[in-house]
C-alpha cells in the first residue's frame, strides 16, 4: 500500500477537526442530500432493481470464488487481442512497471483518466520522482491536483469544494501547470468547467501516454469498460499511441452479458442518471482506432488477503459507485479526509484496514468509524453488508486472531493495551456520541432490514464493558434509538 | 517466482474454504430482473428513445430519408460550421445538399488537425430507448472513436425503428465487444461542482441526434 496517507491522525481527531471546519460541512450536506435524493428517484424508475442487486451479488461472488481462472481467462484474451498483461503483487512493483512503461515511450508526461486503483498505489507521486509529469483530466481530479489537496469521495474527489473556492484554486493555480484561467472568471458552474476545457485541450491534444483504470474487465473477451461523464476518459483512452491501465484484480466480469447489469445499477447508483454521458469499451488494439500500445497491469496489493478472510471479502464486489458514502451520517459530518486513505466512508471504513491491515492507528480506528445504521447496505448495489464487516473487523481488533498478510497467514496479538485500542475507542465514541450525525441515517435505514446485533462477545464484551466503549444494542438499532430519543437516556450500554 | 505464479498462488489459497463446485456459470447466477423495462409499442420506444436523449440534452429531430439532406443542411447552417468531419462511409446523399467543406478523416491526422474541424456526422450502432443512449462501433458508416469526440458538435443519425432497442440487455445482445465502443448519452457533462449536472466538458458540447424513419435499411452493423 502507498505511503500517500502515513501520518494521518486516527478517525477520530481527523473527524473532530472536519466537524470543526464549517464551510466543509455545508459543501458536504449540500452535495450528498442533493445526490441522495436524486438516487432515490433514479432507482425507482426501474421495477426489478431488487434482482439486478441480487444478479450483481452473484456474478460478483462467483467471480471472486473462481478468480485465479477468470484471471487466466482475461490474460488469454487481451493477450489474443493485441495487449500485453502485467502482474503487480503491490503497489512498488505496479509502480515501477508504469515508470518502466512511460521510460520506454521516451515521453515525459501522461495524461491519466480518474482512478482509484493508481491513487491507491501513489502513481503520481512515483511518477514525479522519475520526472515524470501526471497530469490528472477528471474535473474534481484536477481541482484536487491543482489545489495540492487530498481526494475525499470515491466519485467526487473535490466535493468538499464549493464552487467559490474552486474558482480561486483555478485562477491561482492554472497558470503554474499551463494554460492559465481565463480573465474574470466567475464562480458558475458552466464557466468553471469551461476552463478545465481550455486548460486541458491542449494536454490532451499533444499526449501521447495515457493512464487509466477500468471499472470493469470482462475474461471471456478481454474488453475493458470506462464509465465516466466529462469525455476526458474518451481523450486519455483515444488520442494518445500507448494506453496503460493499472486494474485491480478484483474488477474481472466472467462474461460480456454480465454487464448488462452493472450498466443498469452502476449509473443510477452513483451520480443518480440512468445512463452516464460517456462509456468506452476497448479490447486489446484496433488498427488505426485509438492506442496501438496498450498494457493491463493486474494489481493485488492486499486484495487476496482480503479474499482470504471469509467475512471480509464481501468487500471486493464494491463497484465503486459511492451511493454508501453519499447516504452515511458519519461521513457528512466527518468529510473523506478523516479515513486516512482514498477510499473513504464505509467502503473505505472496511476495505482499507483489510487492504492495509490494522497496524497503523488509523487503520485500527476505521472499523469503529460507524454507528451500524446500515444506511450503507440498504444502498449498495452489490450488497456489501458493510456493518457485518464492521462488527467483524472490531472483534479481531478487539481480540486478535488469524489474517492474511502478502499472502502468509500471521496472528495478530489482541488490541488490548495498544496505542490502537485506545484509537478505536475514541472513534467509537465520537460516532455515537453525535446524535446530529446519526438522525439522517436513520430516516433511510429500513425497518425490515433485521439487524444481527453482535456484542463484542467473550475477551472483547469485558473489554468494552469495562471501557465504557458503546457496544451495539441487542434490539434493533432504529428501535433503541428511537426509545432513548437518539441515546440520551441511554449512555448506549448493551441491552 | 514471477509476480503471475505468486499472485495465482495467493488467490487459490485464500479460497482453501471454499468448497470445491462445478455448477455452470449459467446455473449459479439467477437472472430473475427484465429484459426489458414496461410493454411498449414499436413507435412508443421510439418515442421514449427521443424523450430520454432530450432529458439529457441531446436536441432531436425527427424527419424522414426524403428529408434528412435538407435538415442536415440546416443544422449545419444554424451552427455556421465551415466544414465537417465525414466518417470513411457516410451514406452520401446524407450530406447532398450540405454546403461545408467535408473533411475526411485520415490515420494520419492529428488530434490538432480534428480540432480545427467544427461538426461532425455519423451513424450510428444501435440507440437504447430506455437509457436515452446512442452506441457507436467504428463502423465504416461512423469512424474512429476520435472524430466524434474532438469536433465540439456532434450530429448522429438513427435509423428508426431499425436501429433501436428498448433496453441495455437487449443492446449489448446486439453489440460485437470485439470493436471499440462509445456509448453516448447526451452531451457531454460533469456532476463535479457541488455535484450538479453541467452539461460540456471536454466531449463535444452540442449532440444533435437525428431519427430518421421511411426507407427499410439494408444490413445492421450491429
Ligand atoms: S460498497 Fe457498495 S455502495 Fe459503497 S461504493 Fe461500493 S458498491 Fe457502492
């Protein structure tokens, strides 16, 4: 896992200092309660949503169950259509085989379509050290570049941006990295994207290097899929003579139906349209038609160490479309950049400590960065129940036990005592003890979903007890809030 | 061992517990959801079609084959383009009574040539009624995926009702993954400031999409 984010605090002080910052709380509701609402109704539309989720689920069950064949499969079949496959165990060799790749080119910039997987690696960053320019075309992507900022939403990087400020971060900073902004430029939306226009015509128009992800890959015939809305994914994934993509294993589809129901659940869930603008499919090379130059390189970097864990795994179906994050009462109140990771709000709270184990305090704190409303789950498109491997990471925090490591199975001694028991707790605290932050989650938590209340049972229930941590209520949790009027009458102690 | 081997090895150890099962793809996945969402008459998924691209901006127009020169001309004229970007194949009478200089794309141009260019005209694969959705493949009747992205307006052609589906599983039925393909619904746009619909970034700012109904097309391209 990169270093991008070492030093951060835990959850908890990272979360209290977000909270502090009122302008980053007004962006935050402002954009999630408009996106949550649009969801809703994106969702509606369709009457069978309850099975494509159900279908999602499986293929992606399957999938991951069967993933050292489909991954042969995928190799076999980008190989056939003129690509070169890379594997990269973790995030130095995927790195290093980038750099290679760019190095071979000759060229010294690369133009990059928004993706997770290379900000979880820091490719940027391993690119600069090699004088390497990435330049980033997303438009939140790039308001975070320009603005040396952190990402904070899976999908919306610069969400806690208002558009006041972006407009500041352009005027300042185009000029540094090119094209500057235009005179005058105003706050309108329409007339800041104008200016990414501008500014990065010219970057597309003479790159010849483009870095992508993919959101899906599909084994029975090599195709990679890019779903994205501004067409600078088109640009990076068209204009230039040679494409990298850097894809994380767990993305593989086994058949090219598959997508027609990741294509029906992937745009409404994320920005709430029945159909994103823009989606390119590419399998291999084309004569004549975009990149003649084009390497997958596979990551792991602790994805099989989350699929070994029985529970956890779940984690690897997430599609990446942020609906979790967007309806999360932690999330709003905390911002993205309290998770310490590129991955934040619940997914993130579940698939960082998986991907880069519960050795840092911030890591051992994301577990408890939730108050189990199961907001998350109600809205997942793939069925991650997220509060299952929340209560599940918590108690092998809690009490230790067996997890994979690069692939070797290793014990970890029980967070007792340590540095990141005491993380924990105070990120357990600060979730429950803001009533505020919870109100919304529990106005879309459903009442059918039958929550498995799990006290932290054996070592780990005498543990909290005796720390005064707020385990879980052994009566729904929608319930118990609403008996206690949101926990006042009740400092939270097991019932 | 190479990073392949080590990998692979990963993988099939951490699924030590999960028990060994031969069930067929087909079997292990329900596909209970729709193939298609409501029960509509040929003419209502038209309808829907061009309903849906103009919720996303797209502006429609609707005419026949006798017709269609005359509106691309007028569209063209109502744009002032100078000239325009033709796709290797492009039905020719398409642009018989067009003024603007045609451009033809060549593998040598460059994306700098492309951007001096002010329209573009293609076809189209197919067009997804309940997605508002136009789907190029790089037919010879549409080009390479560069000639409808760099040009900021871009004017496709639908022949209706052959080319349109109602539903995303009846499109991809229809769709060869072997070819490079866009999919294209609306302008195009950005959800990134304070997440709203902006239509117009760095795709071309303006999609006309033109159904066209009265001549029997021969052979799909799909
Ligand atoms: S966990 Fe589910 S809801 Fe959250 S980003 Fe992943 S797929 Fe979307």
């Amino acid at each position: 896992m990169s270093g991008t984010f070492v030093g951060m605090p835990a959850f908890p002080v990272a979360a209290h200092d977000a909270v502090r910052n009122e302008t980053l709380r007004g962006n935050l509701r402002h954009a999630t309660h408009t996106i949550r609402a649009k969801r809703a109704k994106a969702v509606a539309e369709v009457s069978d949503w309850a099975e494509l989720r159900e279908a999602g689920k499986r293929i992606k069950d399957h999938t991951l169950f069967h993933l050292d064949r489909y991954l042969v499969q995928l190799e076999e079949a980008v190989t056939a259509a003129g690509g070169t496959v890379h594997w990269a165990a973790d995030a130095d060799e995927a790195n290093r085989i980038v750099v290679q790749l760019v190095k071979e080119t000759g060229e010294s910039e690369v133009v990059k379509v928004k993706s997770m997987a290379t900000q979880e690696i820091g490719l940027n960053e391993a690119l600069e050290e090699e004088g390497i320019r990435a330049y980033e075309t997303d438009l939140a992507e790039l308001i975070v570049q320009l603005g040396k900022d952190r990402p904070s939403h899976i999908l919306v990087p610069a969400i806690h941006r208002n558009r006041g400020e972006i407009r500041e971060i352009f005027t300042r900073e185009m000029s540094e990295w090119g094209r500057p902004a235009p005179e005058g430029l105003t706050d309108t939306p329409a007339e800041l994207a104008e200016a990414a226009r501008l500014h990065l015509r010219e970057k597309f128009l003479r790159a010849k290097v483009g870095v992508s992800g993919a959101n899906f890959m599909i084994a029975e015939t090599g195709t990679l899929v890019v779903v994205e809305s501004e067409g600078n994914g088109r640009m990076c994934l068209t204009l230039p003579e040679t494409l990298i993509s850097v894809v994380g294993i767990e993305k593989i589809l086994p058949t090219w139906r598959d997508l027609e129901v990741f294509l029906q659940t992937l745009p409404r869930s994320s920005t709430a349209e029945r159909m994103n603008p823009y989606t390119s499919m590419w399998t291999g090379t084309t004569d004549e038609d975009g990149p003649q130059n084009f390497h997958l390189v596979l990551l792991d970097n602790g994805r099989t160490d989350t699929l070994a864990d029985e529970v956890g795994r779940q984690a690897l179906r997430c599609i990446r479309c942020s609906a979790c994050l967007n309806v999360c009462p932690v999330y709003e109140r905390a911002g993205g950049h309290a998770y310490g990771s590129v991955y934040p709000g619940p997914i993130g709270a579940i698939l960082s400590p998986q991907l880069r184990g519960t050795a840092s305090e911030i890591d051992a704190s994301l577990p408890y960065a939730s108050s189990l409303c199961g907001a998350c789950y109600e809205v997942c498109p793939v069925a991650i129940d997220i509060p299952e491997v929340l209560v599940h990471l918590r108690e092998r925090i809690v009490e230790g036990g067996q997890v994979t490591r690069e692939g070797n199975k290793v014990i970890l001694k029980p967070a007792k005592g340590h540095a990141a028991e005491r993380a924990a707790m105070r990120a357990a605290r600060w979730a429950f003890g803001r009533p505020g932050a919870l109100r919304t989650g529990q106005r879309l938590a459903s009442r059918t979903r039958r929550f498995h209340p799990r006290t932290l049972p054996g070592p780990g229930r005498a543990w909290s007890e005796s720390r005064d941590l707020p385990t879980l209520p052994a009566e729904p949790f929608r319930d118990w809030w609403q008996r206690t009027q949101g926990g006042n009458t009740d400092k939270g102690a097991a019932k | 061992m190479s990073s392949r081997e080590r990998i692979l090895g990963r993988v099939r150890r951490a699924l030590a517990d999960v028990p060994q099962d031969d069930t067929s793809y087909e079997q292990a996945v329900p596909r209970e959801y729709l193939r298609e969402h409501g029960d509509r008459s040929v003419e209502q998924t038209v309808d829907l079609l061009a309903e849906n691209l103009a919720d996303y901006r797209a502006l429609v127009h609707r005419t026949d084959a006798e017709e269609l020169p005359n509106l691309i001309m007028r569209l063209l004229a109502q744009r002032g383009s100078q000239s325009v970007l033709v796709p290797p194949e492009l039905p020719p009478e398409w642009m018989s009574a067009a003024g603007p200089t045609r451009v033809h794309d060549r593998a040598a141009s460059t994306p700098h040539e492309l951007d001096k260019v002010e329209s573009v005209i293609t076809g189209c694969a197919i067009a997804i009624a309940e997605t508002g959705t136009i789907v190029l493949d790089g037919s010879p009747d549409q080009g390479r995926r560069r000639i409808t992205l760099v040009p900021d307006h871009h004017i496709c052609v639908v022949r209706v009702p052959d080319q349109v589906v109602s539903s995303v599983p009846q499109a991809l039925e229809r769709l060869d993954p072997t070819r490079p393909l866009t999919w294209i619904s609306g302008p195009s746009a950005t959800s990134d400031i304070e997440l709203d619909r902006v239509e117009g970034v760095h795709g071309p700012r303006t999609l006309e999409v033109v159904l066209v109904s009265g001549r029997a097309s021969a052979e799909e391209n799909a």
